[in-house]
C-alpha cells in the first residue's frame, strides 16, 4: 500500500478516546547538534550534572529546522496489518524535547483504539502510549532534560494547561480535553502519532524522568498501565492493614497486585485463569479465588476495602460488588468494547451503601511520583520483547489472554 500523509484532512473535531529499517540517516543526524533555536547540552555521567549549554548549531535536520521525517508501524483499517509508514514529527519548539524511542510498550487500549471499539478514527494511524527512550535534543527554553536523559512518555502530551484541573495537576482529567499520544488534534492541527516508531517531539512538561535502577525496556508499561492501578490505590488510600481485591491477573492487574502490596495491603487476586495462581503469589498476593461460573464468594462477603477491576470486557459486577465491606469501592480501570457495557442490579450498592468508580490513568506529577515508587520497591512489569514485525501477532495474544503481561517493542530488534 502506498504510503499516507496521516496529517492532511484532519477534521477539527477529530478527537478519540482517552491507551525493519528505520532511516539510518534520519538516526545519524538526531544524535549531532541539531539546527538554529535548539540547544544540545551534554551531561556527565561521572558526575550527573549538566554541562555548560554548547552554542546553537545551525545544522538541519530535514528541511530548514523540521518538520523532521520518520518511520512508524500504521494500522491502515480496523482489520489489517499494520504496515510501515513514513511521516513527520514537527519542528522542535523553544519547550520541546526530541526523543530517540527505544522501546515502546504494547497496551490492550491500543488494540481498541485501531479496532474502533471507542469510537471512529481516521487512518492510518500509528499507536503506542509507553514510550522509553533518550533524550537527542531540546529547545532552547527546556530546564528539565539534557542531551542523554533518560525519559519517557505516556498517555498524553498536552493539555490546556489552565483549567482547575490543569492547575491542580490532574492533566488527565482536563476539562478542554488533554491531547493524547495518539489519535488527538496536536496544537499544529495534525493528528497525533504514537510510539510504534522512532523518534518523537514532546512539550517537555509532558516527558517524565526514567530513574536510573529502572530498566529503560521496562518503563514504558509503568506509564500507562502502573499508573492507571497507581493512581485509585492511592485516591482510595490503600495503605498497612487495607484488604484489596484486584480482578483479572494481566497487563494492569499484575503491576496492581505489586503496587498494593508494596503500599501495605493484603491483596487478592480474582482470575479466571488457574496457571496465573503460582504468578498472582509471587506479585505478592496472600490469596486467589478462581473466577469461574458458580464460583461462590458468600464466605468473603464484606472482605474488601478496595475492589480494583482491570478487567476490560463485560462482565458480572454483581459477583464482586458483595463482597465489599460498607463504604467500600468498587474501581473500574478495565475498559472495552462501548457497545458491551457492564451493568449491576440497583440493590447490590443499596444494601452496604456500596460505590462504583472509574479512574482515568494520573496526571503527569502523579506518574512521577510512581515511577519513584516502583524504584524504590523495585516494582517492574514482567515483559516479553517483541520486533516491530512481530506486532499483530503480539496484539493477538494480548485478545486470546496470552500475553505474559506486557509486550514490549524492540526498537533495535
């Protein structure tokens, strides 16, 4: 198939839901001083602190000082395979970080996204929200990062920046509609394009730092689904002496039961999957209930102080809802298909004054604070490194439940 433009014909209202040879040139050139306005400091890694900044360079980086041409994995329909796509990341700006991706997580949501199981979106589109790489230039107002930083990038890259829900740190939730990593209207009016590729231009205040003990292959999980089970484990305040179940054992599931445990609980694991029973105690849980038809909870009725379900396809909330002590909550975080919502009967909350929630990943300050977290207690996502060429048949274990937990993409391989 001829190669597209992904950015011609956007219309404004575009928006969707908020998670082998590349040029060697292109490669070549991101790691030299780049062009006129951006500035490439150099850090010790003797020392770890920044060098004096160098004197902008007027070298060009494809024509004039961007946009800067690049490759990518697009999905071309909702069923096809995805095939390789040349396109462009913009011009770096005075804030921007350019970014040398060197992996890339692969999440159900962007299985969903291509699917359309959210909604409409236009093609070809490249996905990819747990991106982990390395610094290769920055503009001439960046503060954060140097030329060698460690970083990452998660679910999304800008937001209005002025709303209270901006304002209080909370960019996943703004109220204008944060852009996300994929499939969202860029403040240039081109479609956002995800980590499925080589080289990114990131708002520096949308990059997190990578701390050094954690393995740069297994960051990138960490920024969507270790946040996504981060984020209600602390709003919910699990803490020394809280019961937590966590339903389904898969990509979020199993950085969730790490997550919890390291905070203090005693965790559960519910699975319909008994060869994850010896997985689910090594993550830390002290016991596991097999989620199978006529499995009966009646003993743990009341158990729970916190439910965390990652289960992203329908099913019976009226089976766990129960076994929540009074005040306890329910937390959704698994989200499928639209069309196959899961619904409970309207006494099952009644009875103990019950609750049923949803929380959308963190916002950037939060995921920071993670990844802190997850260094401190060494929590890690297990993965299996995959090429870009072994892609669809990645997304497809990630449908038949066989993905041990997280697939994660080789930008080398």
């Amino acid at each position: 198939m001829k190669n597209q433009n992904p950015n011609s014909a956007v219309e404004d209202s575009l928006r969707t839901w908020g998670r082998r040879q590349f040029l060697a040139t292109g490669a070549t050139m991101l790691a030299a001083p780049l062009l006129s306005g951006v500035t490439v400091r150099a850090q010790s890694r003797e020392t770890g602190a920044p060098a004096a900044a160098a004197s902008p360079s007027s070298t060009p980086l494809g024509t004039g000082n961007g946009p800067y041409p690049t490759q990518g994995m697009a999905a071309y329909s909702e069923t096809g395979p995805l095939k390789l796509m040349k396109f462009q990341r913009r011009a770096l700006g005075a804030k921007d970080v350019a970014i040398k991706i060197h992996y890339c997580g692969v999440c159900h949501s962007d299985i969903h996204t291509i699917h359309g199981d959210w909604g409409k979106i236009r093609y070809p589109q490249i996905v990819g929200h747990e991106l982990a790489g390395e610094v290769v230039a920055v503009g001439s107002s960046v503060s954060k990062f140097n030329v060698g930083s460690r970083v990452g990038v998660g679910t999304m890259v800008d937001s209005c920046r002025h709303c209270p829900e901006c304002l209080r740190g909370s960019e996943n939730y703004c109220e204008n509609a944060n852009t996300q990593t994929y499939g969202s209207k860029d403040r240039d009016g081109s479609i956002t394009q995800g980590g499925y590729s080589k080289f990114v231009v990131v708002d520096e205040d949308f990059v997190l730092s990578i701390p050094d003990s954690i393995d740069l292959a297994e960051a990138g999980p960490l920024l969507c689904a270790g946040i996504t089970v981060y984020s209600p484990l602390r709003r919910w305040s699990v803490a020394l002496g809280k019961k937590v179940a966590i339903v389904g054992l898969g990509g979020l599931g199993h950085l969730a039961v790490q997550l919890a445990t390291a905070l203090g609980a005693e965790v559960t694991v519910i699975t319909t999957s008994p060869d994850k029973v010896e997985d689910a105690r090594r993550f830390g849980a002290k016991d596991i209930l097999m989620n199978k038809d006529g499995a009966d909870f009646s003993k743990y009725k009341g158990a729970f102080d916190l439910i965390l379900d990652t289960i992203p396809y329908q099913h019976d909330l009226d089976r766990f809802i129960p076994i929540l002590k009074r005040d306890a909550t329910l937390c959704r975080v698994g989200v499928g298909k639209l069309t196959t919502p899961n619904a409970y009967s309207q006494m099952t909350t009644v009875l103990s004054r019950t609750s049923l929630a949803g929380s959308n990943t963190g916002g950037i300050r939060e995921t920071q604070e993670m990844l802190s977290f997850c260094a401190l207690n060494k929590i890690k996502p297990q993965i299996a490194k995959i090429s870009l060429d072994e892609i669809d048949e990645a997304w497809s274990k990630v449908v038949a439940k066989k993905a041990r937990y997280r697939f994660v993409i080789d930008m080398k391989a």
